[in-house]
C-alpha cells in the first residue's frame, strides 16, 4: 500500500469540509472525526490501519491518550518481555546497560501505529509489521472505536494507560510548547476543556477504553498513572501476569528500574537525537514524572472548572482519578 492509496481512500470517505473544524496551538487544524479530533494525516492512518491491519492472537496492544504515561507503559512492557525471554538476574544497582532500552528509546522499541507503521510517505507498512517477532508490541493513540476490528475481534490483549486530566493537560502543554512553540498556558486549557486536543476529547477516549474494559476484562487492562506510581510493584506484577509472562518479586525491581523515569532520562540514547517518523526529539518525554504537579500551573477557578466537567462526564461509570 502506498500514502496515495490512503490519500484516495480518505478523498472517498472523508469531506473534510463537512467536518467541525478548530484551530489547534493558534495554528493547526484539527477536525472532529466520528467524535474525535485528529489531524488529517491521522484520519489517513486510520483508514489504512482499519482496513489492512491483521492482528495476531497474541498482538499486544498499549493504548493511551497523550501524555498519560506511554513511554512508561512501552518501557515496562518491553522490559517484562526481554526480562522473560534472557532469564535476567542482574541486580538493580549492578549496572546492567545491555537491555533493549539501554540501546533504543522507548518508542523506537514499540511503534505508535498511526505513526510509524500507518503513518504518512510510510511505503511498506505490511513489511514493518510482518518483521515483528511474536508476541508484537504496538501502540496506539487512538479511540477504542477507531480499532480496527481485527484487533476487536482476535484474542490480543490490550493494555490501557490512562492519568488524572490535570497533570496530563500541564505535560501535554509542556510537550506541545517544546514541539510547537510558546502558548499561553491559559488558551491550551480553554481548549482542553471543549476537548480540543489531538485525540481528545480525553474524557471520551478514556470512557471508550473503559467501558469495553467492563465489557472484556480478560481482554483490556486498565491502569493508572497515579496507581503505577502509587503501587509500582503490584501494578507490574497485574500487568506481567495479563501477558502471560508473570514476574517474581526480583524480576519486578529489575522492570521498574530499567524502565524507571530517573535512568531512561539520563541514558545516552534518550538525551539527544529524534524520534518517530516526526522526529520528536527524544528527550522531551522525560519530565517530572509526579503526580499533581497541576497545582503549579491551575488557578483555582481552571481546577473547580476541570474538576465538574470531568465529573460530570464520569458519572456513573465508576472511574475516578485521585488527583
Ligand atoms: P510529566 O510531563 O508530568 O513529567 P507520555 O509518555 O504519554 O508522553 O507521557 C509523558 C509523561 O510521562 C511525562 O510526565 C513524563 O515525564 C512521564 N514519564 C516518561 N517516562 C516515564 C517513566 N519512565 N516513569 C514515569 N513517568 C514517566
């Protein structure tokens, strides 16, 4: 399949002029497509990803809305399987730089479908992905009802991630001003609020995942940021055993140091060089890493605000955030 083919299937099937339009960071434009804003290069993928993806049963499927812990997530899962298929035995402190992620950032070592394998002037997607020993590890952005059904219908797991939405909206602003340049903080916020963010609007993503979560708990885990933080140790050993690959406690500690904030940021491999097919500059994943650093960038009317409107769209689904 080549990007023109995917160009056609879009002029087909999406009029971008029929679509709610709005202006992202003073300068991109995002349409509302089936409920979610996307970049039209997106949609693309996503058309592309929906009708030549096959999913294999034992695919395995990290989903997450942007800047609720991906890179995390990727680390960990990549860290549960080669901790699994070498038999490690290094000690924390022992200096083991051998592993995968010592060599490759997170996200050249799990692929973000709508970006590296379906992504644009992407030429041989079905080569990128038949070259993936088993079991695979992907990763999406996208909303649960953009899968493609291959993914729906087959026995692979998927793993969602998920953060509470003030600290994600203070690191995706962080991301963003990195990547885009300076914006009032105060304008990416009356944008979140009306949901504009790529793949946003969150709340919606996040009740998506979870509400097939309900529906299929042996099939998608859901976890969270703060829990991940909270709980490290209980929250990797549910995750390792969800695979199929259950850890011992000194597996664990070797997972959550490898994959932990402190040592992937001051790799050689992530401090400087790009990332992805759009050249995302490694080092702009790695932050703070803590749990309400919101605090430091909300007035107290924007938290009230941010709070009600989360609230009232989790209403009765049983999700809460703690922070
Ligand atoms: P902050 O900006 O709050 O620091 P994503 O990976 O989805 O893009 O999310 C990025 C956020 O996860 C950033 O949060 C980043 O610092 C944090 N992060 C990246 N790697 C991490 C790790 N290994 N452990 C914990 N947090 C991590």
């Amino acid at each position: 399949m080549d990007s023109s083919s995917t160009g056609s299937s879009m002029n087909q099937e999406i009029d971008l002029d029929k679509l709610p339009k709005a202006l992202f960071w003073g300068k991109l434009s995002l349409y509302n497509w089936k409920g979610f804003w996307c970049f039209p290069m997106v949609m693309k993928s996503v058309l592309a990803f929906q009708s030549h993806f096959e999913a294999r049963s034992d695919d395995i499927i990290l989903a997450s809305f942007p800047k609720t812990g991906t890179t995390w997530l990727k680390a960990i899962c990549v860290s549960i399987l080669e901790c699994q298929s070498k038999g490690d035995d290094h000690d924390h402190d022992g200096g083991d730089q051998t592993d995968e992620l010592s060599k490759k950032n997170p996200h050249a070592c799990v692929l973000t479908v709508e970006n590296n394998v379906y992504g644009e002037n992407i030429s041989n997607p079905d080569d990128i992905l038949s070259g993936l020993s088993s079991p695979r590890l992907l990763h999406t952005h996208l909303s649960y009802s953009y899968l493609p059904d291959s993914i729906k219908k087959s026995n692979c797991k998927i793993i969602y991630i998920t953060r509470n939405p003030k600290d994600t909206l203070v690191s995706f602003w962080h991301f963003m001003v990195k990547l885009l340049g300076p914006y009032p903080f105060e304008k990416a916020y009356d944008e979140s609020v009306k949901g504009i963010m790529h793949y946003g609007p969150h709340i919606d993503h996040v009740l998506e995942y979870w509400f097939e979560h309900l529906k299929m708990s042996e099939k998608i885990l859901f976890l969270k940021y703060e829990e991940l933080k909270k709980d490290p140790k209980g929250q990797v050993k549910k995750l390792s055993s969800f695979i199929g690959r259950p850890l011992n406690d000194v597996e664990v500690e070797q997972v959550l140091w490898k994959s932990s904030l402190d040592r992937l940021k001051d790799l050689e491999v992530n401090k400087t060089g790009v990332v992805s097919h759009y050249k995302i500059p490694k080092n702009i994943y790695f932050r703070l890493g803590v749990v309400g650093d919101w605090k430091n960038y909300f007035t107290e009317e924007m938290e009230r605000n941010l709070d009600e409107i989360t609230r009232a769209k989790l209403e009765g689904s049983g999700i809460t955030f703690d922070a």
